[in-house]
C-alpha cells in the first residue's frame, strides 16, 4: 500500500512539473489573471474584452491612452467590451456585438489556437473600418476564431472614433507635452500593439511576429502606422484593404484642425477645454450635430506623424516589411462621377473637367470611353480611385521603391450576393430604378472582407452561394499565407507574383477563378498622380 501510495505521488508530481504555465481557461499576462468561460471551439479559446490602456473618460478625455492598471484576482474575460461612442444610421453597414456603447471602450479581443504559451504563432492584429466615424472590434466579419483555427493568434481592437478619438484644440496642442493634438485613435492602435508586444505570449504568440490588417480606415491606420515612428519594430507584415493615408482621409494640417476644434467649443457653448471635458460623453456626441461643416479626422501632429505619409515613405523611414494591399472593382459606383447625367462620353469628360480643372488633359486621355459600357467602367474606376483605389495604389507604388521588402497587390472582384437585411428584423425592400437593378457591376466597398476572415457563415446578412465559399478559400488561404510567411503563395494557390516593374507590375485578381495579371489601367493611376503633385 506504501509503495503504491509512493508511485502515485511520484506521478502526480512528474506531472505537474510538465503541465504548461498556460491554462485551459486562464493566462496570466502582464496586469493579471484572465479567465474566460466560453468553451473552445475546434481547439480554439476567445478571450474577449480585455482592457488595453485606461478608460479614456474625465481628464483623460482627448489624452493619448494610458497604460492599463493591474487587477487582483481573477478578471473574466468572455464577452465584448463596450464599443467606443458613434453614431450609426439604422442602414449603415454595421453589426455589433459589443456590450452597448460608452466612452470606456479600449477593449480588445484574442483567438487562439496554441494548446502552451511556447508555441510562438503567428500574431494577426486586425483594424476595424469605418471612416473613422464609426465601427468595432466586436462584428461578426472580423471575428477572429476561423483565422486562428488556422495556427495563429488572432486579434481584434477598439479604437477611439470622431470627436472622441480625433479633437483637435489650441488647448490640446499648449498642455501636450509632445506639442502635439488629436489622432487620438491612431494613439490607441499603437497601444493596443504595445499591448499585443508585451503580453501575446502568453496566449502562444510571437510577438515579432505580428501582422496588422484593416479594411478602409482600418487600412487608412495599417498605412500610417507602418509610417509612424510610434510604432516602430511592433510589426512585422501589413495587410492593407482599401486605402492609404496618402491620399485617402489625409491627415489636416495641425493649425487647421484645432480652428475646427474652436468652431465646435463654440458650438457646443463651451468657453475652454475644462468645460468641454466636464460635459457628459452624451453631450458631446450631440453637439457635434450643431457643429455645421465640422469634421473629426487624422491631423499631421509632428508625434504620431512627424511629416506627410507622402514624404516618409519617399524617404525611405517607413517599417521596411512585406505588404500585401489592393482595392475592389467598384469601391464607388459610377454615379460618383456621372451624377445623375446620361451615361455618355461628354458626361463623363464634363465630370473630369469640374473635378481636376487644368489639370484634367492626362486624365481625360486616361479615362476616354466610346461606349455606354466604357463609359460605366471608367466612371467606376474614377470613382473607385478618389475614394480609396487610387491612394492604395499609391501605398503600394511608394513601399515597392523604397520599402525593401516584397509587394503583394490585388484586386477583389467578387460582387457580393444578394442582401437579407439584418437578423430578426424586416427583408429590406427590393432595389429600384434602372441603374440600380440587376446584378452589380463590381465588388463593392467592404465586401471582401468575410471572404478573406472566413466569416460568410458568421453574416447571416447575405444569400451566401457555393461560389462565394470558393472565393473565401482562397483569399483566406492567401491572407494566412502570408501572416505565417510574408508571403501569400502556398499549395493549391494560382502563383501570386509580386508587384514589381521586370512582371508589368502583375496582381492578383481574385473571383471565383483567381488569376495573375498585369495592372489594368496603370496610365490612369499615373495620371491621377500627375494631377496631385500640380
């Protein structure tokens, strides 16, 4: 009985010295103890709204992020944080998850699929869109769990939106010891990296191995903090989905900006910025309605961006890493360009005319059309390309001169399929008029990304069909390809060359069959470029 009491201790012994640091459901990082309560799901465990920096209310309103504080005991961590305060219209594209809305929001969310926390996978950190107005880490699209199923970490962030991430004041600027105001937001994406470098270990991560991605202002983001020297060494890979801060919601020169932020003191009867910070969060959103002509974007502070985005990639000082970035066929519809006109050569020309003024010859060469359907294509693209299409190739010229590592670009094409409406509530009406029937021309702004997260089951928005779970195999099978590697190619995969001037500037064209091929239309991005530098 001794000898078999013996034995026992010995195993139980052996086998706590081999157990791992990382539990099932708690690890420990940097502040304390995380514990969550979902079940994992096909060997993947969420950690959901684990606080980054403190919450940005009172005086810290319109402060860059302060490091989180510790806590005792355990903290759960197994439902969405608040999503940061927005306003939404009933039809815009969002889907949250979050628990409500408050100024307390830097929250962030983990997915992983490490059994230890010596395994060093992988680290993809992914940006919400949303033009810096609005948005959160917590929709379904970016949901984390199918990338991480894949072996890596997969996070999602909030970040401080409108006013509450982007107000700019003479009284910023004066009590800031950087001299510097606003891009708030860009403030708390830095932390959240910091966040990510110092404590994804513990979750089986490599935190010199972490790629960021977003998807329009989450790609806006990915562009200025590869520029930033805030973030430097945080990341090693870039993943870019519809635009760039070269051109795309560029950054308001400091001065300029805190007269915007005047004009909304007076707006909102405040004489000074103890009394704007002393208003309810409530108030503050709802006097920016009276603020007519006011909006809350990136400033060129001289701290998070010291010059233009321009400027420091053309100098080289950007993080020097792979970057696979590219834009959808139809970011905007035609009627961007041709307004309500009649779909011909001179409305598109006229268009261009009032658009660019001298410097519209180029561009007119560029974007000549004979017939209705030329007329179509090119107004798209043109469309397309003052939105976000022209600014990310702009992104992707500028990091393959000077960036020192390889380019991946693409174009999406796959057209969404037909809109439910949201779960629950009423099928929104059918689509009318002439120009709005019929299937679309191109893949819309936005509409790749449940395709490349692997979430068409998590939007139940959409008739999703089987060639729609064609197109997200592959694009995903890109995009971990090249989180895993800096490079997006790997068995079964058309070949994905990178952009570069010896291939014609090939990319990838990603639809149902998915091929290579050179920039379509590159004369017209040049042109465009030609235009902007007059």
């Amino acid at each position: 009985m001794k000898a078999s009491l013996s034995m026992l201790a010995a195993v139980l012994i052996c086998g706590a010295a081999i157990q791992p640091s990382w539990a099932a459901d708690r690890v420990k990082i940097a502040n304390g103890i995380l514990e969550t309560t979902t079940a994992p799901k096909d060997g993947v465990r969420s950690f959901k709204g684990i606080p980054f920096a403190q919450p940005p209310v009172g005086d810290l309103r319109w402060r860059e992020p302060q490091p989180v504080k510790s806590w005792s005991g355990v903290r759960t961590a197994d439902k969405f944080g608040p999503r940061c305060m927005q306003r939404t219209s009933p039809n815009a594209d969002y889907w949250f998850r979050s628990d409500g809305m408050s100024e307390d929001c830097l929250y962030l969310n983990v997915w992983t699929s490490a059994k230890s926390d010596r395994e060093k996978l992988p680290v993809l950190v992914y940006v919400f869109g949303g033009g810096f107005q609005n948005g959160d880490g917590s929709e379904p699209r970016y949901d984390g769990e199918n990338m991480a199923r894949h072996g890596m970490v997969a996070v999602t962030i909030n970040y401080r939106t409108n006013i509450f991430g982007f107000f700019v004041h003479p009284e910023l600027t004066k009590e800031s010891p950087h001299h510097a105001a606003g891009n708030y937001g860009l403030l708390d994406q830095v932390a959240a990296l910091e966040w990510v470098h110092k404590n994804i270990k513990a979750f089986g991560g490599d935190p010199n191995r972490v790629t960021i991605a977003g998807e329009s202002a989450g790609s806006i983001s990915v562009s200025a903090l590869m520029a930033s020297p805030l973030s430097k060494g945080l990341v090693a890979g870039a993943i870019g989905e519809s635009g760039a801060m070269t051109s795309s919601l560029p950054p308001q020169p400091l001065e300029a900006a805190e007269q915007n932020g005047v004009k909304f003191a007076a707006a909102a009867g405040a004489e000074n910025l103890a009394a704007l910070r002393a208003m309810s969060a409530e108030h503050i959103q709802e006097a920016t309605t009276k603020a007519q002509g006011v909006r809350f974007s990136t400033a060129l502070d001289g701290y998070f961006l010291p010059k233009s985005l321009t400027a420091i990639y053309e100098a080289g000082e950007q993080a020097k890493i792979p970057l696979l970035a590219g834009s959808n066929t139809q970011e905007q519809p035609a009627r961007g360009v041709l307004g309500e006109g009649e779909p011909t050569p001179e409305t598109l020309a006229n268009a261009i005319k009032r658009f660019y003024g001298d410097k519209a010859d180029e561009i007119l060469k560029a974007y000549s059309a004979g017939t209705t359907d030329e007329v179509y294509e090119a107004a798209a693209h043109l469309a397309s390309s003052r939105f976000v299409g022209f600014s990310t190739w702009k992104w992707t010229e500028l990091q393959m001169r000077t960036g020192g590592k390889p380019v991946y670009r693409y174009l999406y094409a796959r057209p969404r399929p037909e809109y439910l409406g949201m779960p629950g509530q009423p099928p929104p009406p059918p689509r009318g008029g002439a120009q709005q029937s019929g299937a679309p021309r191109g893949a819309s702004h936005s509409a790749e990304i449940q395709y490349a997260m692997g979430n068409l089951d998590l939007d139940k928005r959409y008739a999703w069909e089987p060639a729609d779970y064609e197109v997200s195999k592959t694009m995903q099978a890109y995009f971990i390809n090249f989180i895993k590697t800096g490079n997006p190619n790997g068995a079964g995969l058309p070949d994905w060359p990178a952009y570069c001037a010896d291939n014609n500037y090939e990319r990838m064209r990603i639809d149902v069959t998915s091929h290579a091929e050179p920039e379509a239309h590159r004369d017209r991005y040049i042109a465009l470029d030609a235009a902007a530098q007059r």
